[in-house]
C-alpha cells in the first residue's frame, strides 16, 4: 500500500495566526484601563495624573499605544519606564504591531508606502533620531536592519505584548472577540475588528475594548464618553483621542478587579470656561462623521460654508476648513448643547458664530459668552 503524500502547508495570510491570551492575577488596588493613547504622550500624562495613578494600582494599556499622533517613541520609552516602578500591562492594537511587520513579513513596499505618507510614526521617529535620510529612493531593508539593532528595548517590549488579557471577571481586548470561542479568534482581527459593538455577541466576563472611536456609534450626538453595555457586558472605551478634533482620552476605573462598580475619567487639552448664558439643546441635529462623510457644498464661505449630506440629504454649516478637495468634510455637527449658566465646557472652536464645546464628553455649539479662567469672552 503506498504511502499517502503528505498535504502541503497552507501559506496563511501574514496575520492569521491564533492570539496570545495572557493572564493577569488580580491587582491587590484599582484596576485602570485606558486604550487608543495614539502617541499622545501629553493625554497620557493627563489622565495619569487625573486619576491619581500610583504603584498600589493596575495600568492595563488596552492596545494602540502607538501611531497616529506626534510622540510614538516618546510615549513608548515612557511606558516602559513607567512599568518599572508601577503595575503596566500592554496588550497589542492594531497600530502597535511593529515587531510581526518588520522582523516577520517585511512587506517592505507597504512599509515604505506608509512611512512616506505617514510621516512622525514610530518608524520615523527612529530613523530620524538615528538621523537615518528618509525617502523614496532609501535603502528600506538596510533601515529596517538598522532600527532593529539600535532599539532592542522597545521592540521587545513590544514583542512581548500579547493580544488579550484575563482576569477571572475581565477579559481586555483592544478590537474585539471575532467569533463563538478562543478556536475562532485570530490575532489580527482581535485587534482590528471593526465596529465591534454593531453586532457583539453576550459574553459571560466583561469584555473590554477600544479601537473604534465611541462618537460613531451615534447618530446624532457626538458623545465620547465610554459605552457600558450591561446586557452584553461589553466596555468600549475609545475616547477618539487625536484622531477626532475633540477627542479625549478615556479611563475605567474599578476599585478591584471583581467589582461592577465602574467610574470613568476622561482627559483633554481644550480650556475649561464657565457658561453665563442658558441654551436650549437642539431640536434636530446630525453628526457627520469618518466613513459617512460624502457632502454637496450649497455656498462656500470664508469662515462658514453650507453643504447637503450626501446620503441623508441634510443640510447645515460647516467651517469651510473642513471641507476637503475629494468631496467629504471633516467630522462635524450642529448639535446645540443643552446648557445653564454655572456649566463648566471645554473649549475646541472659537468662532464669529459662537463656541464648539464639549460638556461632560458631549461636543456641540454654544452661542453664549463664557468666563474663560483670563477673563470674560
């Protein structure tokens, strides 16, 4: 009888492969779990101090430290200090997966694509600190090779991340749990799973997340507060900091790793004022966001420009900035905030038209004067 020929290896896709769990015994103080930092080592710095952060506490960073903001290897040398001297636990975003891309797959066309177009990530701040020439015509593979031999620290701090970490109550994730059960989960899609709470199963522990900026999850509000679904038990925690104009950076904080009892503390640069005339909220509004944002311009302004939702068909202005040369508009809003006199707001816009402001996470437009901490506007 002969002998059966054995079957040929599948080639899997670089990024399939089954993600690493770890497990994470429960901290003796606060459990504190922040996501989608984004290279903003100042948000970072913020927060730690808002909420108070000390070694008698738990740090989970879940995913996406990295990329998209000014300060990528800025604000990964400081975690790692950090996790010296306090309880830090990492786990992989998306946007963290360096080690895997450029020891791994090497995809060194994408890789020179994104560093090209995407200038002042981790890659190019390390080559610019080497003073490494930065082009299309550089020696790509040589630069890799480079990179890996000066920052040994950081890439294996890195490396070492896994995908998911374990509580006996939490489960931390940075996308979400694709699929009935671990044999289903593959790594890539742990971290970038798109949309999760569109459609997420219920999950026995809380299952904690980031990745997709909370404000699109709504219709018509811009609200970057975290989401608690307690009927999925599902956090999602992507205040959209950086990547939104408004954005802010979120935290859960848990007195201990059993308890239900969540708080969260959110952080931002904008300056606070205090509001002095009372507004009444909208009575309809619409949010244009990331995905969505196809517009008709009806009259272009040097400050305001009205355009019409392409695929609603709504209609309101807009900063002219905004608009953008291949028909979308930046996010943007006519919400009207519902607002007293004594309400504390943070300040995004000043414009002849009034204040974009945020109120307790909710960003929207206020028509009132404010008392700024340097006096009235």
């Amino acid at each position: 009888m002969p002998t059966p020929k054995p079957k040929p290896m599948r080639l899997l896709p670089p990024h399939v492969r089954p993600p690493r769990i770890a497990r994470l015994d429960a901290p003796a103080g606060r459990l504190i779990a922040v996501s989608d930092i984004h290279g903003a080592l100042d948000y970072l710095r913020g927060l730690l101090n808002a909420v108070r952060f000390s070694p008698a506490d738990t740090l989970v960073i879940d995913g996406d430290l990295l990329e998209r903001g000014p300060r990528s290897l800025d604000t990964l040398r400081y975690v790692i200090e950090l996790s010296r001297t306090h309880s830090v636990r990492f786990l992989s975003g998306n946007w963290d997966w360096w080690v895997p891309i450029l020891f791994e797959y090497r995809h060194l066309d994408a890789i020179l694509y994104y560093l090209l177009h995407a200038p002042h990530g981790l890659l190019w701040q390390m080559l610019e600190e080497m003073d490494w020439p930065i082009g299309p015509d550089m020696d790509l593979a040589a630069a890799t090779l480079a990179v890996r031999e000066r920052y040994p620290e950081e890439f294996a701090f890195l490396a070492a991340a896994p995908e998911i970490y374990e509580t006996e109550h939490l489960t931390f994730v940075h996308g979400g749990l694709p699929g009935d059960g671990p044999l289903e989960w593959d790594a890539w899609h742990c971290m970038k799973c798109d949309a999760f709470l569109r459609n997420p199963p219920h999950f026995k522990k809380w299952t904690v997340v980031g990745h997709t900026p909370v404000v699109l999850y709504h219709e018509n509000v811009v609200d970057a507060n975290p989401i608690l679904d307690r009927e999925r038990r599902i956090i999602a925690m992507d205040g959209g900091c950086v990547l939104k104009d408004d954005g802010q950076l979120n935290a859960l904080i848990l007195p201990d790793e059993a308890s239900e009892d969540f708080s969260f503390a959110a952080w931002d640069p904008f300056p606070t004022a205090t509001v002095l005339e009372e507004q009444a909220g909208s009575a309809q509004s619409w949010y244009i966001r990331w995905g969505d944002a196809a517009v008709e311009v009806l009259d272009r302004g040097e400050e305001f420009s009205r355009i019409r939702h392409r695929r609603t068909g709504y209609e309101m202005c807009v900063l002219t900035r905004y608009l953008r040369k291949n028909g979308t508009v930046n996010d943007c809003t006519d919400y009207v905030l519902p607002l007293r006199p004594g309400d504390e707001v943070k300040v995004v816009e000043t414009t002849s038209r009034g204040y974009f402001v945020k109120h307790r996470g909710v960003s929207g437009w206020y028509r009132g004067a404010l008392r700024f901490h340097g006096g009235e506007a």
